[in-house]
C-alpha cells in the first residue's frame, strides 16, 4: 500500500496557514460543524499535549498539503500511575485527498516511525467522523492488517453541550462553592492527585504552572473548589478557548433548513436547543478537571450550578463538558437543557491483548483537551 505520491514530516511554523485551512472543512451531518484553529493551530495544540506532536502529510506533485495530525504525548494516569501515553488528535484530510492513498500512507509511516510508548496510545471518535470510522472498517480487509492498527474500543464518551439560560438556579446547594484563590492551591494539588487516579487516563496536573502552555490563561479562580465542614471534596474549571478553538456552525441539512423556523421559537418558550445561524462561531466555555470525593455525584451537582450561574454572568451561550458514559457523574448535569454527543473511546495499537494492560474502570477524556 506503500506510495510515493506523499511526503509525511513533522509540522513548521510555516505549515500553520495550511493546516488552518484544513480545520475550517466542517463535519458533514445535519449540523455541519468546524472545529476552527485560528490563527495559530500551534498554540491550541500546546492545550492538548504537554510534548506537542504534528505531522503534514504533503502532495509531492504541487507541494499541497493534503492531510495533517497529531500524536502528542500527556502524562495521565494509568493503573493509578502517572504515565506518558500518546493522545491521536486532529486528523483532517482534504476532500480531494479522501479517495486517494494518503490515509494510508499515514498509517504506515506511523507503524514505522512513531513508537506507542506503553504499547497503545489512546483516541476519541465520534459519530460524525467518517473518516477513521472508514479507517477501522478497512481493518477487516487482510491485507490492511499489517498497516492499520487496532482500534479496540474502551467505553463510550458523552459531550454535554449545555445551554445557558438567563433564569436564576433555586435549588440549594449540597456543600459550599467558591472560586478558588492563589493560597487554594497546594490543597487543591493534594485533594486532586488523591482522587484523580481512580480514573483511568486522567491527566495529570501540576496546578502550580498555571503560567505555562499546558494550562493557556487559567488562573485560580477559573476553578471552583466545593466544601463540606471546611474540608475540600471537589473541584471544576471553566475554561474559554475560544481564543485559539472554535467552533461554527457551517451549514444545516434541508431538513434543518425548514425545521429550524419552528424549532427556534418553540425551544426558546419551552427549552431546548436552539439552531443558531449558519456562520455562528458558538460562544462557549469548558467545564474541566472534574474530581469530587469518591466520585459523589451530589457534589458535582453543585459545582456545576455554582458555574452555571457564574458562566451566565458572564454571557457564554453554552458549557461543555465530557465523560464516560458509566460515570456516576453525569447524573448531575439532568435537568439541563442540554444536547448530547457520544463517540468512542479507542486503545490504538498492534497489540490485540491491550485491554489486559489496562484495569477495569471508569476513564476520564479531558473535553478541553480533545
């Protein structure tokens, strides 16, 4: 499978406008979305990986670039220890280039030059990717085998898109939430390395480098710390990217089209989702580096309307936050007007016994790292 049309090497500073360009070509669906990098796609992948990773994928005949992705690495916790693991991220692939080897051509140049560290690394698909949905039905041909790795599926991950109204939360709070401050820190750094690893590929945080790359314009009240009997028993980060990711709503199916005249004024009566425009880049906030004291739910419940009512202060439209569809956890985010999107989170690897390498439990994707 083996071509010479391409050319794979890592990524450059020049090599940003290119890449820029292939994240403005939106995901097909009925809403058709764009996950935006601008400016500077090198800035948003410092958020997702602590050692930064990409690669271009080059047509030799007319030097275009005609797919790009990243392989970075993280620390997380594995089995209750801090580990480096490889993350897949931010595979785009021109239209034109679709139907042509280079697919594939990645496939084997990863194989060859990019090593998986614990034997894996680890990746999220969801429903509208059809590109590495087709990558991991390919695999079922033979004589890919050798070139496709294993796409071994892990659990399901759920993305709450939740929408911020302009009526006041009522409901009384289960323990006490407020914004974290500078002397919160080593607490928070103690109560989060405890709880943390109970979750697997949890990443790791250092909460005293807020300043670096890793964690881009988070500062201690961008947290929320929960108490009970001045004890800390949780804690969650809103976080706006919006400053080096978005996300625009590109175009709308037919359908959508007409349904949306009626949606819009029933939903904003009754509650729901409404359709923004087409052209609209959403205006939201991350709900991030969830933990509470074992995993209570009725703790996170608070923090979540302790940032609710903080983020409507601040004008967002939307929340977003990620789990594992097992965990206890979302139980606390019902009763929101909310819209859900499942994927599936994959072990990547050649080995076909990497589940034994991993104990069984609930895992922790990091929705503001994706």
């Amino acid at each position: 499978m083996k071509s010479s049309r391409f050319q794979i090497a890592l990524a450059q500073p020049e090599d940003n406008r290119d890449i820029c360009r292939l994240f403005r070509i939106p995901f097909a669906g009925e809403i058709s979305l764009a996950m935006e990098r601008e400016p500077d796609y090198f800035s948003g992948s410092k958020i997702q990986y602590e050692e930064p990773e990409t690669y271009v994928c080059r047509d030799r005949t007319n030097n275009r670039m005609a797919a790009c992705f990243s392989v970075g690495k993280r620390s997380v916790f594995l089995n209750g220890r801090k580990t480096p693991l490889r993350y897949h991220s931010d595979l785009r692939i021109d239209p034109d280039y679709q139907k042509t080897s280079a697919l594939f051509d990645i496939c084997s140049y990863f194989k060859k030059h990019i090593d998986f560290l614990e034997g894996f690394s680890q990746t999220v698909v969801f429903s509208d990717n059809e590109i590495l949905k087709g990558l991991i039905d390919y695999r079922r041909h033979l004589r890919l085998r050798a070139i496709i790795p294993l796409y071994v599926s892990h659990g399901r991950y759920v993305t709450h898109t939740i929408i911020i109204k302009k009526k006041k939360w009522v409901h009384p709070y289960a323990s006490v939430v407020r914004q974290a401050r500078e002397e919160d820190i080593p607490r928070m750094q103690e109560f989060f390395d405890h709880e943390a690893k109970f979750k697997q590929f949890y990443p790791c945080y250092d909460f005293s480098r807020l300043k670096e790359n890793y964690y881009h314009g988070l500062k201690p009240e961008n947290y929320f710390v929960a108490f009970k009997n001045s004890q800390l028993v949780g804690m969650a980060g809103i976080w706006n990217q919006q400053d080096v990711k978005q996300t625009r709503i590109v175009q709308y199916s037919r359908r959508l089209k007409v349904l949306k005249h009626f949606i819009n004024p029933l939903v904003s009566l009754c509650g729901g989702f409404v359709l923004p425009d087409e052209g609209t880049k959403l205006n939201s906030v991350m709900l991030h580096t969830i933990v509470t004291q074992n995993n209570a739910p009725e703790i996170f419940k608070s923090l979540v309307q302790a940032v609710y009512e903080y983020v409507r202060t601040q004008n967002y439209k939307y929340m977003l936050c990620g789990l594992d569809e097992r965990d206890g956890l979302n139980e606390a985010l019902e009763g929101y007007a909310k819209r859900e999107v499942r994927g599936t989170h994959y072990l990547v690897s050649y080995d076909e016994n990497v589940l034994q390498k991993i104990h069984k439990g609930i895992f922790y994707l990091e929705a503001a790292r994706i």
